[in-house]
C-alpha cells in the first residue's frame, strides 16, 4: 500500500472549507485487489491492538461518526474497517428518523444515551448532525415535529447558529473528558450515487437497501452539499476535525478510514496497566498452586 497522508483528507476550521473544491476520487493507494485486502487486514490489526490496549487502560474513548448522502458506502465502509476489532471493545449505532419518545427531548439526547464508555469504541452511523442536515433541507420537520417553543423557530438562522454552537460545544466537553470524536464525511460524487442507486434497484441481493425516499432526497442534492459545506465550516475544531473522504473508490475509502482511526488511536496516550513489585510475586506463587493442583 502506497503510503496514506491523513491530514491530505484533514479540516479542522483553519481557513475556509468549499465542498466543490473537494475532490470524489482520487489516485488509488493499493496496487491491486490482493494489495487492497493485505493492507486493510493490517490496519484491522493495529485496530484492534489499539482497542485493546484502550480497553485495559480505561481512560480514553473514541466516537467515531460518519455522515455521507444515500449511498455513498457507510455500511460496507463499516463493516470492512471494523472487522476483527473484538466486539468487547466495539458498538454501532445507526440513526433513524426520531421516533415520538426521542422527540420528547432536545436534539442531542438520544446520541448521548448511546456514547462510548472508557475504553471503547463507538460508531455513530448518521448522528446528531443529521440535525443540520435533513431537518436543514427540510425545515418544516422543525416547525412541526420537534415541538419547540414558537421563539425558537420565528428566526431559522438563529437556530441552526445555535445547533452548531450546541455541538461544537458537546464535542469539547466530550473531549475534557477523555472521550475523542472523528468526523468522517464521505464525499461521493452525484454520478457515482446514480449509478449506487440503479444498482440497488437492479440486484435482487441488493433490493431491500432501497429506500424510493433516497431518490426523493436526490432531488435536494444541492440543498445537502450546502448544508455538508455550511456544518462542515461551523464545527471543526483542532480537537474534533472532520476528515473529507473521497467515496467513489470504496476500497481507497475505506484504507483511508482504516488509517486515520489507526493514527487517532495512537495518538492517545495509552498503555497496558504495570503491576507492582508485590502484584508480580503474588502472581508467581500463583502459578506454583496452579502447577501444584
């Protein structure tokens, strides 16, 4: 595998971020199929060795959100990333439209309820910044389903300044306390989710990941690139950047995917809990009664 520059993909709200300028598709890192796969089964493995050490240590956990339009790959992405990381250490979490329990509270509560503990790993597949998103597109979800004070909703670009702030926010005080987020947005190019979209329609294995309100949601494509653009540019911070995937190759994607979670891993500062001079003999005389029974 050709050698993965993370912060090529890196925006953490230094300067200014516009979705057109990024690129869908880019020169791939693995030379073939049998290079994809030995390079991914690498990368699963320092995962898990990572996690695993996360896991004794019991400080630090790690958020991990991916945000994408219809079919751009987060399930596949997901899948093919996390394998063989020990589902110990490990939980997925997909979003749905809110059902009325969650509508009873406000917008960042039913993702708070399934945050990581210490020591492991959460993925959030689609999250509260759906919230800046189709409820964006589709403002009338607000003013009728979300049941917020009348004030609230008389100015909508006060409210979605507001949303931002409220998550920049939660993500900082998810980080003062050990828990670290990464964003991905992966970037699909509107040709290449057509063709996604077909091919769902055409495979029969494929049938019942097609959803007709996918193609509805086509229709506002411009209306998402510039709510991803506009979220994008709100909340990034050093602490919690996003990462702009390139998603029409879904074997570079996910190598880039695997990567960053590897390095943001190894960034923390983790290792294996040392056992004192008292605990290292008591473990021997352990292992004579073993031997001895």
């Amino acid at each position: 595998m050709k050698k993965i520059e993370v912060n090529d993909f890196l925006f953490d709200g230094s300067g200014k971020f516009s979705i057109s300028d990024t690129k869908t598709k880019i020169k791939d890192f693995y030379q073939d199929k049998e290079d994809y796969e030995t390079s991914l089964a690498d990368l699963n493995k320092q995962m898990d060795e990572l996690q695993s050490m996360m896991y004794a240590h019991n400080r630090f956990g790690l958020l991990v959100i991916f945000q994408a339009m219809d079919a751009a790959g987060k399930d596949g992405t997901l899948k093919a990333v996390f394998s063989g990381v020990n589902p110990q250490g490990l939980n997925v979490h997909s979003f749905k439209r809110p059902n009325d329990t969650e509508l009873e509270h406000d917008f960042l509560w039913r993702t708070t309820l399934q945050l990581p503990q210490r020591g492991s790993i959460t993925v959030f597949n689609r999250s509260y910044y759906e919230e800046v998103l189709v409820v964006k597109v589709h403002p009338e979800i607000v003013t009728q389903n979300q049941r917020l004070p009348v004030e609230l909703t008389d100015d909508m670009d006060k409210l979605w300044k507001h949303r931002y702030e409220d998550i920049t926010n939660f993500e900082t005080y998810l980080h003062r306390n050990g828990i670290r987020v990464v964003k991905f947005f992966l970037n699909v190019s509107k040709e290449e989710q057509a063709e996604r979209l077909i091919e769902r329609i055409q495979d029969p294995t494929k049938n019942w990941k097609f959803d007709e309100q996918d193609v509805k949601e086509r229709g506002f494509w411009n209306d998402y690139q510039q709510a991803y653009e506009d979220l994008i540019n709100a909340t990034s911070t050093q602490k919690s950047p996003w990462y702009i995937i390139p998603a029409d190759d879904k074997k570079n994607m996910r190598l880039i995917v695997a990567k960053v979670i590897v390095n943001e891993l190894k960034r923390l500062d983790m290792s294996y809990p040392e056992a004192t001079a008292e605990r290292h003999e008591h473990l021997k005389k352990l292992i004579g009664i073993i031997e001895s029974l």
